[in-house]
C-alpha cells in the first residue's frame, strides 16, 4: 500500500469534515492566548468573572481539561508557534530569542497560501536592559530614547512569518502606555489619551480579521493579550462590576469555585479533592481590615482585566460573523500559564518608576489599585485560589503551573457534541501540528537555508473529530529548576530550587494531594531516568 504523505493525510481529514480541501476552502485558524490566566477565571471553567463570549465559545464547542503549557509566558509562547519544546528554539529561560532551527505557524502556513496576522504581546525576542539603571528607567519611563532598537528586529513577528503585527515585543506593559510598542519593524512612539491595551488588541484583531476577509485565501490570526499579566490595570467601568465580589477572601473563593466545578461535571471530587490553599505572607484572617479591603480591590482588577479580554473575544467572534468566516474559523482559547503569585516592589529591568509625564508609580501600600500609577499584583494566595482546583502556580510544573484551560471552537468543522469535554491530554506542541494538518501543509526539513528540529508535537484533528487519538507516551516540563514528567496516569514532579522529587499517581489524584515517592521508590527512578533522558535530549 502507499504511504500517506501529511498533505494526503490532511485533505483526508478535511473530507472526513465534509469540507472541500480547495485552498480557499481550508479553515481559518484564530489562536487567542490569554496571559497569566487562572485555570478557574472563566465564567466555564467554574469562575465567577463575567466572560459569555469565551463561554459562548465553550458551549458551542469543546472544552479540552487536560491541557498542558508550558508554566511561564516565554517558553509556552516558542512551544506553541513552534510544535517543538521551549529549551529546542532557545527560550529554556525567558528573555532569549526564538531560534530559527524551528518553524513558526505563521512561517509554515504562509508558505502554504495562508494570510498570517498577530495581534498583541511577542515576548520571544531577546530583552537586554541598559547598563545604567537611571538610563533604563527614562527608557521605560518613555522620556528617553537609546539609540538602539527593544530587541534584535529580524526576531520581530513581522520577519517569522507574520504579514501584520501589532503588538509589545517585550513581555509587561503600562497598559495605559506601553513599552516597546511596534507596527510591524516601527515602534509607536504615541498612543491616545484613551488608549488600552487589551481594547488595541481586540481592534486590531478586528482590523486584520476585516482586511484578510476580502481575500479568498484563508488567514492565521495570533491573539496574544497581555491580560491578566501584572500590573494590575484596568479601566474603572470594569474594576466597577467586581468591587464587592473578593471581600470574603480567597479561601471562600477557592470553596465556590471547587463547588462550581463539581456540579459543571469539570472534576470528580473523589479523584480531584480540594488541596489546601497555598501562599507567602499573612493569611485572610491575620490581615487587618484595610489590607483586607486594599486585597480584594487588587482582585476585583484582576477580574475586570478578564473581563475585558472577554468583551474583545465578543467583538472577534462578532467580526468573524460579519466577514461570513465564522463557520469555517477553528478558534483555539488557552493560557500562557496558571495564575501568577508575582510581586517586584521595585521598579527597574521592565518595570517603570514613572509616567510618561513624571507622575510616581506607587508598588507598595495601600493604595487603590488599577490607574496607570499604580502597579499592583494579586500575589499568591489570589494565585492559589484563581487555580482551583489545582495547587501551586505559574513558574512552578504542578498542575495549577502547567494545567490550562483550553476550548476548541468550530461550527463546519468539529465533530464533537456542542458543549462536550475531553480528557484526552494535550499540550501547547501540538497547536503547530494541528494548524498545519488542517491547512494541508508540510512540516519542513529546511526553511530558508536553516535546518529544521523534527516537531515533537502531535496533531489534535483526531480529537477534534471525535476521535480517541493515540496520544504522546509522555509529556516533559522544564523551567528555571521546576521539573515534571506526564506518562500513564502517573506525573513526577520538583518544584523550583531544586526541592525533593514528588510522585503523584494522576488517574486517581489529579489535584496532586497525595504524594507517593516513598510509597514508589522504582516507578520514582525510572520516571526520573526517563525525564533526564528527555532533558539531555533537548536541552541546549
């Protein structure tokens, strides 16, 4: 019999849709990244943020809850343009450029006839501050101007594959004014007295959602928010609808959340039971009264930024009806990674100390969150809580690190129940190769003159038809000493700074509550001979 060639397999797969595998029949493909999200935030993952269009997106589609990142914004952002590991093209740390051994989305299917666009935060360009610290701050401040770009420019979206981008190169932005903001290789020296962040993104989403409509060619649309990435900015109608939601605190959150979950079928409580909140510092109940108040306002921002992405997925999905493009656009919604415990009280690297006009930016006290003068974070007991029914946090490889929410939504093409779950596991690789089977287009050997990684990601149509795929025998994790390793039903875990290895037996414990090194001393080596293996293999 002759052997299947990926295009073959993939205009197969387009005819098992009913879909004609002409090129400009073949899907759009929108992948909308959400920053620093918390596995429970969405309204249909069992939070309490006010997002219908995202699940609008879920009811009609499928809601993948074994979903895997990459635990931090870099790394997750090279794994999913790529289909390769983060430590494979350069980012086994943040900070570094993408590598040109792998390809991206946009690079593959541009070389396949699609129209590519990227609207919002790139983060895999190398980010160097200036040697002078006064210097590095008038840059951020935006009332200096090196002479020298934000980072390399021909690591810029526009020259990986991306026709059009809009969007920060480096990773934390002034939502309100943002640093190394560009068009395409132009940095935009000005923005509008009413100027968002999120609110650009969406339009520009729009925009290029509009223009790339009135081609025949189908289009690869990148969405990269910002939000809910620290600093805590948001615009005062939206911090408005949360002001009095967070004032019991987050043990009583995690506790609804949990309860939400449980009767939405998203977790069984016998195999998913409710772990301990984590965090630093004082708990809810040694807080006083103001720092209660000043606490649950820092949420309330942190929601009302959600809030705020969900308004501007409303707007895209309202585009894609307008265009006509909505039945034949796989929409992809996901997390970078889980909720952040971050908080620099200084400024200083990415962190500005002023306002454009000179106006101080506060970091500490009691101040009322979500101006452009205030940086504020929701630290890791908020951390904890936007992570039900997970533990731990963004940067760490436990669940609430590397689990994401992630939903599939498409009207001509999937062939799942509206509103149906799947457990089968994902991770962010395999975005690449699904895009590419979609569009029919090859995974390269070479791409001008570099020599391309074989992709270690595995293409998710199987599921998105309905179908029980034959998975990745394991998946691997990585960053900054947080370490962990995925393979039948078991994970074996380390978190950062080299802390003793852990062993959870996944199937029976998803919540990672009940750990079993001691109680499996062989299953613990060889899952960390085989992690070691993979480490080598990949690393640098």
């Amino acid at each position: 019999m002759q052997t299947l060639t990926r295009t073959s397999l993939a205009v197969a797969f387009l005819l098992l849709l009913g879909i004609s595998a002409h090129a400009d029949e073949r899907p759009n493909i929108v992948v909308i990244m959400v920053d620093d999200l918390g596995f429970s935030d969405l309204g249909c993952f069992g939070g309490e943020i006010n997002t219908p269009n995202i699940d609008s997106l879920a009811s009609g589609g499928l809601r993948f809850t074994s979903f895997y990142n990459c635990a931090r914004c870099c790394p997750t952002r090279a794994a999913m343009l790529t289909g390769l590991y983060p430590h494979q093209v350069g980012l086994i740390r943040n900070g570094n450029s993408l590598t040109r051994n792998g390809v991206t989305i946009a690079e593959a299917l541009g070389s396949a006839g699609y129209q590519t666009a990227m609207a919002g935060k790139w983060h895999l360009s190398r980010t160097q501050a200036l040697p002078d610290h006064q210097a590095q701050l008038d840059w951020l401040n935006h009332q200096s101007q090196p002479d020298r770009t934000f980072s390399p420019v021909d690591t810029y979206p526009i020259n990986r594959g991306f026709q059009r981008h809009f969007g920060p190169i480096w990773g934390v932005v002034d939502y309100f004014d943002p640093f190394s903001l560009v068009e395409g290789e132009t940095p935009v020296e000005d923005v509008p007295d009413d100027f968002y962040m999120t609110d650009a993104i969406t339009q520009k989403s729009v925009d290029y959602i509009q223009e790339m409509s009135q081609s025949d060619a189908p289009f690869f649309l990148y969405v990269a928010h910002t939000a809910p990435h620290w600093p805590l900015h948001a615009k005062p109608e939206d911090i408005a609808k949360y002001e009095k939601t967070y004032r019991d605190g987050w043990h009583k959150l995690r506790d609804k959340r949990y309860a939400r979950q449980v009767e939405m079928g998203l977790i069984d409580p016998k195999t998913s039971p409710k772990p301990e909140l984590q965090g630093q510092g004082d708990d809810w109940e040694a807080l006083d009264e103001a720092t209660r108040e000043h606490m649950s306002q820092l949420m309330s921002v942190h929601a009302g930024m959600v809030d705020c992405v969900d308004q501007g997925v409303g707007r895209i999905i309202n585009a894609l009806k307008e265009t006509g493009r909505l039945e034949n656009t796989l929409i992809l919604v996901m997390s970078d990674n889980g909720a952040s415990p971050e908080r620099y009280l200084n400024p200083g690297f990415d962190r500005p100390n002023e306002t454009r006009e000179g106006k101080p930016i506060q970091y500490e006290g009691l101040f009322n969150p979500g101006s452009e003068t205030t940086w504020g974070y929701i630290g890791s007991y908020w951390a904890s809580a936007g992570n039900t029914p997970y533990r731990y946090w963004k940067a760490q490889s436990f669940e609430g690190g590397a689990h994401t929410p992630m939903i599939a939504h498409w009207p001509s093409g999937l062939k799942t129940e509206p509103g149906s779950k799947t457990d089968q596991p994902g991770h962010v690789i395999d975005v690449l190769p699904t895009c590419l089977e979609l569009a029919g287009a090859e995974y390269p050997q070479t791409f001008k003159k570099n020599e391309i990684t074989p992709v270690e990601g595995l293409s998710l149509a199987p599921i998105l038809a309905g179908q029980q795929r034959e998975g990745h025998p394991a998946l691997f994790f990585e960053h900054e000493g947080g370490k962990a390793m995925i393979a039948d039903g078991w994970k074996l875990v380390q978190p950062k700074q080299n802390g003793q290895w852990e062993l959870y037996h996944l199937a029976e414990d998803r919540t990672e509550t009940n750990n079993l090194a001691e109680a499996e001393p062989k299953r613990l080596a060889q899952m960390k001979r085989k992690w070691q293996a993979w480490f080598n293999r990949v690393k640098p």
